[in-house]
C-alpha cells in the first residue's frame, strides 16, 4: 500500500500491492513500474464459484487499485502463467498466476472510474526550460515576487504564451509556482519551471490519452532536435471546478537519446531577454498547423523520431527516404487527363472486340490515367524541392542537385539487395543529407518558411557532414 503519494516520476521505480476486478470478482496482484517496463502480476485461488477470466491472453485494459489510488492500466501483453490444483474435495480449488507487461499506467491519488475524462497533458521536462530559454515573463513573476504581489491570484501572468488549436483545444507554455520557506535550513523563496500543457476542448478517455501524449512528444522532440527526457507527466480529470490530478507513466528508457545535443534545434525565442543566438522566434502557429494536418502527414513527425533511433544508417536512409518521397510527391500528367479518359472510353469497345478479352481489356485502360499521372518521378520531385531551398545554403553542400539521381539508385539498390558498394562515411552523408532535407520539408509542412529553416538548420547534429570543407 502507498500512502500520500502524489505523483509518478518517470525515472523512479514503484512497487504496488493492488486490487484488480475482472467484472466479477477481486484479485491480488503486484504491479511494477520502472523506467525500463512496466509488469503486473495477477494472483489467487479459484474454484467451482469463483474464476478469473482474464484468462492467459492480451487484455485492452485493466483497472486496479490501492486504498484510494487508481490505476488504469492499457496494452497488456500476456507474458507468462502458471496454475496448480490445491485441493480436489470437498471443494476444486484452484491457485492461479498471471504475468502482463504493461504499455502505459495513468494514476490518480483518488477513486475514479472509467468514466472520469482527461481534460488536460502537462509535460515536465529541464529540456523544456531550456527550449524556452531566458524571458521577460521569468523576470517579472520574479519582481512581483519580491514586491509582495499575489502573483497566484493572477494565473495570467504565470503563462509564457498560449495558443488555439483548432478542434482540439489551447496549447501554451505555464510556470508551476511553488513557495518555500524553511528556518532550519535558511532557505526561502519561489520556484517556477516551466512546462507545456496542452487542454482539450473535449475530454480524452484514459485509453487514449497516451495517443495524445506522443502526438505531442513528437512535435516538442521534432523542435528539440531529438528525443529528450520526461521527468513527469501530469494528467487533470474531470471539469476545471472540480479537477483531479494524476500522472501518466510509461517505459522511458527507450526515448533516452543517443547522444545529448546540449541545446535546441529550434528555440521558442518569444520575449527573450537576452538575444545572444540571434535565431528566428518559432511560430507558435506552427502548433495549430501540425494538429490541423492530416493524420498522414502528422504521423511522420513520430516516424522521423523513429527512424532516427535506428542504429542501423541503411535503415534510417531508407526511412528518411519514404518520407521524403511522400512529402515532395507531385505528379503531372504527360497529356491532357479530360481528353485522355474520353478517348479510352471510345476506344474500350474496340480492344475488346479486338482482343476478345473483356477484363484484361477494361484492367489496362484503368491503368493508362496512373502512367499518365507520372511524368514526375521521385528524383524529379525531390530535385524540385532541392531547387526551392535557398541557394546561399544549398550552395554549401557537398550533394549538388545532378547528385540526387545516384541517391535513388542507391535507395533502389538497398531496397532491391542488389550489388552495391559504399563505405561507413558515405553512406553517413547520404543519411544526413536525406534527414537535412527532411526536416526541410517537415518544417515547411507545420509552415514554417524554407528561408526561416535555413536560418537554424546549421544546429542540427551531425550538420557539418553535408557541408564542403571551407
């Protein structure tokens, strides 16, 4: 049992003694949380009038408790199981075990149900002081601090910017103020670190807000310049009069970056107090133009994350590749569409007499609008996009336009295991220089000027490998 716990933090390991119902009847089980999985293990004995029915397969999700805490449990996968007979007579009596690994827990320090709705995500994270950075908004909770101002009957002041998102809800930066005093230890005064809170128009069911929460990670990380640490996730239930708190906790480990950049790929740079990097400020539309994308194309934000953990540099070319190829994807037709379909409509009778072939006939003429369509193939569609980056950037780079052919064939020949040669160094290049245009073309997508990326593209890792030496 836990008392007065508050909060999970995603790099502690927790140890619960819960009680699960399967709809019918109450069970024991242990539930471990650590940065590495998470594991709950089901136990007890059963009988003629009394079974568990979760059975030894995956379950959507689960709800169990300890004293007043909550725990929703989703994405359990089935680990292993075991079972023994007690005793035969006078009664079956059974003893049961059941292991799950669990994808994410959403806790709250209080009862609450399935019905309870998510209206609010707030990431915690020190990379996101740093994104924010140094701002006029920081000094002045600071010199209304010190002037005895009531500064959390003005929660106004506590925000760093908000935003609309159309459909979904605001999105902005807040500072979480806290005051401390303390005798013994001669110490006292506020803190008030930042984090980003996004707050739904419309609650979110516990089973979804982890879909909500990678969207959002996704977007921060794509800024960030890669996978950054979460020290915690807090999650607000029920309406603003009578909100509940709790957390989200998930494996964390695997979103550890590989190597620590040590700063942002592109900083919020709103009301900054000190300019020293001279960047652009980040559009905070950007946030509304990425949840008002399509889900297609908002999805490659988290596969770009993805193929970006891969330790393999084939693998991350290849799926730097795809989503390039599908963000610079244009077609154009060789001859006028309206004509063409009209003359193969005139001309269907006739190659079906012709052939004697009805279906073959009708799959060819089907066929001829998708050619047609295709005068543009992926090396003319991504030396477009080339062409359209600034040329006192791309004039730096090592791969000129005439280059991006012989990238294609290297992508065909790696997808089709044909022969091919191409040392660590080169292969590395051709990586980063599928990834620089990618990040291009992502940014363009949240709409963010091709003359703005330039502007911060420089500081992405591993950058100097595209470029000629001075």
């Amino acid at each position: 049992m836990s008392f007065n716990l508050e909060a999970l933090e995603l790099a502690e390991t927790y140890d619960f003694g819960v009680v699960v119902n399967d709809g019918a009847n109450n069970f024991a089980a242990k539930l471990n949380l650590s940065p590495e999985k998470i594991t709950i293990t089901i136990m007890g004995e059963g009988g003629d009038e009394r079974n568990c029915s979760l059975g030894y397969c995956d379950v959507d999700s689960l709800i169990c408790r300890d004293l007043n805490n909550t725990f929703f449990l989703h994405e359990l996968t089935f680990v292993k199981g075991s079972s023994r007979l007690i005793s035969h007579h006078p009664k079956h009596i059974g003893f049961f075990e059941s292991t799950f690994e669990v994808g994410y827990v959403i806790f709250s320090p209080s009862h609450l149900d399935e019905n309870n709705l998510v209206e609010s995500i707030s990431i915690h994270s020190n990379k996101i002081s740093e994104w924010v950075g140094t701002t006029n908004t920081q000094e002045e909770i600071i010199r209304a601090y010190n002037d005895k101002e009531p500064i959390l009957e003005c929660p106004e002041k506590l925000n760093e910017f908000l935003t609309p998102l159309d459909g979904v809800g605001i999105l902005g930066v807040g500072y979480n103020l806290s005051m401390h005093s303390s005798s013994p230890r001669f110490s006292a005064g506020i803190s008030f670190p930042p984090s980003l809170t996004i707050v739904f128009l419309n609650g979110q069911i516990s089973k979804i807000v982890m879909d909500s929460f990678r969207k959002l990670y996704a977007l921060l990380a794509f800024f960030m310049g890669d996978d950054f640490l979460v020290e915690q996730v807090d999650i607000s239930f029920g309406s603003s009069f009578r909100s509940r708190k709790g957390t989200l906790y998930y494996p964390s480990k695997g979103l550890c970056p590989r190597y620590e950049q040590g700063y942002s790929l592109f900083p919020l740079g709103l009301n900054v107090r000190f300019d020293s990097l001279g960047l652009p400020a980040l559009p905070v539309t950007s946030f509304n133009n990425y949840y008002s994308l399509p889900e297609v194309y908002s999805g490659y934000f988290s596969k770009y994350l993805k193929y970006k953990r891969m330790e393999n540099p084939e693998e991350r070319f290849l799926g730097f590749f795809r989503i390039l190829e599908s963000l610079c994807f244009n077609k154009k037709s060789y001859l006028d569409e309206e004509l063409l379909g009209q003359m193969c409509d005139r001309v269907k009778p006739y190659l079906i007499k012709k052939f004697g072939d009805k279906e073959n006939a009708t799959s060819f003429l089907r066929g001829i609008p998708r050619y047609n369509n295709s005068k543009y193939n992926t090396e003319k569609c991504i030396q477009d996009f080339y062409s359209r980056i600034p040329k006192l950037v791309s004039g730096k780079w090592k791969v000129e336009k005439r280059d991006i052919g012989s990238i294609c064939k290297l992508r065909n020949d790696i997808t089709h295991a044909n022969d091919y040669y191409i040392n660590n160094n080169e292969i590395e290049e051709k990586v980063k220089f599928m990834e620089v245009l990618l990040v291009y073309s992502l940014f363009e997508k949240l709409g963010v000027e091709l003359t703005t990326t330039a502007e911060i593209a420089y500081r992405m890792q591993g950058y100097h490998l595209v470029t000629k030496k001075p």
